[in-house]
C-alpha cells in the first residue's frame, strides 16, 4: 500500500503530525505515545484498579443496541463488557445523515481494528471498541449535509433541511430532532445525483430503512452503520440516554461545585503548549449546557449564581446543584469535559482521534487529573484517500506523484513534465531557429552557382518558412488541446480526491463508493483501517 507522511496534507495541526510520527517531544503532552506498549500496559494496569458502573451502563447499552439493530457480534461484546478485564476502546463523532463524511467510518473501523491489536498483545483481556453518538451537539448545519460525486462528476452536497428553514436561534440539540418527511426528498435529491448501477437498489433501501420518519438521527446513524457493517461488533453508545446521565452526575456536579478550576488548569497547560504549538479548544469557566425549553445553553457564572447565556434564566448556585442531582438529563458536556464524561463513565484503554482531537487532547491532562479520572492513550484514526482506477491513470499518464493531488489544479499542472523534460515532445523553437539559419544561406548559395538561381531559392525559402509556420500553429494548436485534457483530468482528479480544497475523507460520503461497487468496498476500507503505520494511507480500487 502507498503511504504519504501526514505533512503533506494541508492544513493538518503540526503537533498532530510530531505526535503521529514521534518525533520531538510531543508525546509529552500525552500519556505517552500509542506506538509503547509500555504506555498500555502501565495504563491497562491503572485501570483495572478502578471500579466502574459496569452493570447499570451494561443494561442501558443493550437497551439502546437493540433499538440500533446491532449484530450478534455487538451484543457479544456487550456480554464481556461486564467483566472486570474488559476495558474500551472508544471513538466518536457528530452524526451527519449518512453517516456523513468518510473519516467518521474510517475512527470506527480504526477502533475496531485497534480491539483486535490490542487483544493480541494483552491475551489476559478483552477490549470492546465503542462508538460515543455525540448527539447533544446543536450545530445542525454542520451535519445536515454531506458531499458525494455525481454521475457527471462533479462533486455536491445533498442537505437534509436546508439551513435557511431552520430558525436562526434553533439551538435544540440533535437528540431532539425527529426525522420527518424531508429526509426523503433528501434521499431523492442524492438518487438523483449519482448515476444508476447494480448496486443502487441495496444503497437506497439501506438509507431509507435507516433514515425512517420519526426516527431521530443518532438511531439512524447506528442503524445504518450497522447495515454496512454487521459484524463488527462496535457498541454505539447514545449520551442523551437519561440513565447514562444519572450515571454521569458526579462529574455534572463537581464542574459546578468546583469551577473554574478544570478551565484554569487546562488554560495553563495551553498556555505551555502554545510555546510551541496550536491551543485547539477555549476552555470556559463552566465547561456544561443546559436544556432550557428543549435549547441548548452554555451556563455562565454570574455575581448571583449562573445563567444561561442568551436567555433571562437565572439560577443560584444551590438551585442549579439542586438541578443537576435530581435531572441530569438536562445538562451536557461541553467539547471540554465531554472526554472526562466519557472516561469517568468507560475503562478506556485508547481513544481514536482524528487530527483535532489529538491536537485538544493534548490540553486535557490537567482536567482529567482534577476530575482524578485515568486519560487515555491517545491513537490517531487511519487517514484514507480512495483512489480509483480512472483516477489513478492520470497520476501515471503524465508522471505525477501522489502528493500533487494536496495540490492546487495551477500547482499540480506545473509539475506535468513538458517541453525538454519529454524525450517525444521536441523543441520546436530550437529547430526553427537551426533551420531558419539554413534557409537565409539559401539564395546566397544558389546564387554563386548561377545567379539564375537566386530567385527561385528566395521563393523556395519563403515557401518553406510559410509552410513551417502552418506547422507551428498546427503545433501549438495541438498542444493547447493537451494541455485542456490535461487541464480537465487534473480537475477531474481533484474533484474526486481534494474536492473544494479539503482532503477526500472530509468531503465525501460512503454513498459514492456503496453506490459504484457495492458492499465489497465495506471489506477494503477495513483492512486499510489497521491503526500502524500511522500515514495516510491510498487504497486502490
């Protein structure tokens, strides 16, 4: 398999690539590095010390598994999730209709993978991969929408409620969002984009058995996901569950009683990072939502108490304690201490991270000691582009690496070989010059023979210099249409590997694959997502 360095994608947090690839000193920020079994093994051994709530979360994730349609293998796990040596590995993600954009496949399929390695090298227990529904999230124009490439080749976004219907202060939570029946003029709109094959009909009944009317999305998205994926055995969890949120309520209430110290230690350590670094994520002074009128609110500490920011909802400080010890299913972690919440909960072994996860988990170490919760070993997710077969000919038609598809279409098509650089492709400003110098000793030639001669020699130069310049716009003519070929195949190679400028994982949904080869793709995708090397990794279709 080809593998590029993470440097080479744009835009890509420098300390993730230092931790990724273990150079410096980075991993320091970390509870050591991913690649030390050492660091496992020390942290394997912390947790094992803990008690956890295993049998109430046991029960509630059977519960919400069912209702997701999970596999025989899913409820498997759950069975040796109740035993003192089991520990998780956890990812998570928004969840954007479709499952939305490819990477979020790639973090699950990265943490089932990652179980399996672990087993192998800790026979002595047994890791569950878990899939965190971060389904309290508001920002539903961010997962509304998701990008695929056309029949026409193009790429598109198919949007589910386009923003412009939602209420500019809608700030519900996704959890709370029904599916109603736009969904399938969604599914219609993404229908009709991509172009018919073999493989549409499975495509479709998958999406619309999964995005049912009044279904909420995070079901959907697990039941989608467990269509592709059946066997996996990843146990999604759904943090909006109330009985997850009474289990969570010890680190609901020492948030409150104690802000703003988690805020303050992890500002120090940003602080300290950004010496050298980027500080991902602002801490606030109190790192919680609350539901208020089914909208979510970030809770700011007044001279009186809190308040909810952007209402006149006002609370004391034994008020909202009061709160959070009799309905904690009212308040949600911020991007802050939704880890804390997740690690209180779960035996985390590793946590699987996309590029700005790594980069905010390397602010929280402060937080997880002050909530004296064990921070995981932190493992970056497999970072994939899919390259298929009529793509991959433009790389090797005209000599291009890899890398030049990070590139823009004007930085790409300067590195095309041209002129010199092509043995077939001649110099034609340095013949004409050669032959042009023999033509003007033409006349002057013939002449000294016969002076006779001279005419016929000037009409015989111009002649030939008209037909060298009939030549060259014919030339020219030619190579200006190559270079349009080349032009739109470089674009055409950007639109299904860089499109708009982002990396191909970030953009493009599964749909586009599912739809050109069926459920074999499923299997190809997994086996790139083995977590090392960690590199970005092509897979070949």
């Amino acid at each position: 398999m080809i593998t590029l360095p993470f440097s080479a994608l744009p835009g890509t947090p420098k300390l993730f690539v230092d931790y990724a690839e273990h150079v410096s000193d980075a991993s320091n920020f970390f509870m050591g590095h991913f690649s030390d079994l050492m660091a496992f093994e020390t942290h394997l051994q912390q947790l094992e010390r803990r008690s956890y709530m295993r049998e109430p979360l046991y029960a509630a994730l059977a519960a919400q598994n069912k209702s997701f349609l999970a596999g025989d293998a899913t409820f498997a796990n759950l069975e040796r999730f109740r035993s003192t040596t089991t520990f998780t590995v956890v990812t998570g993600q928004q969840v954007g209709i479709f499952t939305g954009p490819l990477y979020t496949l790639y973090k699950a399929l990265t943490a089932v993978q990652l179980s399996r390695w672990l087993a192998e090298q800790f026979p002595a227990y047994t890791f569950v991969p878990m899939f965190w529904l971060e389904s309290e999230d508001h920002d539903f124009k961010e997962i509304n929408n998701t990008g695929v490439i056309t029949a026409e080749n193009d790429f598109a976004r198919v949007a589910y409620a386009e923003p412009a219907e939602e209420e500019t202060r809608d700030l519900r939570p996704v959890s709370l969002r029904a599916i109603d029946e736009r969904m399938e003029e969604t599914i219609a709109q993404l229908q009709a984009l991509l172009s018919a094959s073999d493989f549409s009909g499975d495509l479709f009944r998958m999406l619309r058995g999964s995005y049912a009317p009044d279904g909420s999305l995070q079901r959907a998205f697990a039941r989608l996901f467990n269509q592709l994926y059946p066997e996996s055995g990843i146990v999604f969890i759904d943090p909006s569950d109330p009985t997850i949120k009474q289990l969570a309520t010890p680190v609901i209430l020492q948030e409150l009683e104690t802000f703003p110290t988690t805020g303050e230690e992890v500002i120090k350590r940003s602080a300290e990072l950004e010496e050298r670094y980027h500080a991902q994520i602002k801490p606030r002074a109190v790192n919680l939502f609350m539901l208020h009128k089914d909208n979510r609110y970030p809770i700011e500490p007044s001279e009186y108490g809190f308040f909810l920011k952007g209402t006149r909802q006002r609370f004391t400080r034994d008020e909202l304690l009061e709160i959070a010890g009799s309905e904690p299913e009212r308040f949600s972690p911020n991007v802050l201490l939704r880890p804390i919440m997740q690690d209180f909960l779960l035996p985390t072994a590793a946590y699987v991270a996309g590029p700005s996860e790594v980069s905010y988990f390397a602010q929280l170490q402060p937080a997880y000691d002050h909530f004296q919760v064990p921070m995981p070993i932190i493992v970056p997710r497999a970072s994939i582009t899919i390259v298929e077969g009529k793509v991959d000919k433009v790389f090797r038609k005209f000599n291009l690496p890899y890398a030049a598809m990070f590139l823009d279409n004007e930085q790409a098509w300067a590195l095309v070989p041209r002129g010199d650089d092509v043995a077939d492709r001649f110099d034609f400003e340095n013949f004409r010059a050669r032959f042009t110098e023999m033509l003007e000793e033409l006349p002057a030639l013939a002449g000294a023979e016969h002076q006779n001669l001279r005419g016929p020699a000037d009409s015989t130069r111009a002649n030939i210099e008209r037909s060298l310049a009939t030549f060259e716009e014919k030339l020219g003519q030619h190579r200006r249409q190559n270079d349009e070929v080349l032009t739109r195949q470089i674009e055409k190679m950007h639109v299904y590997l860089f499109p708009e400028g982002k990396p191909q994982e970030r953009q493009i949904n599964i749909a586009t694959f599912l739809n050109r080869y069926g459920k074999d793709v499923l299997t190809n995708i997994e086996e790139a997502c083995h977590p090392f090397p960690a590199e970005h990794r092509l897979l070949f279709l």
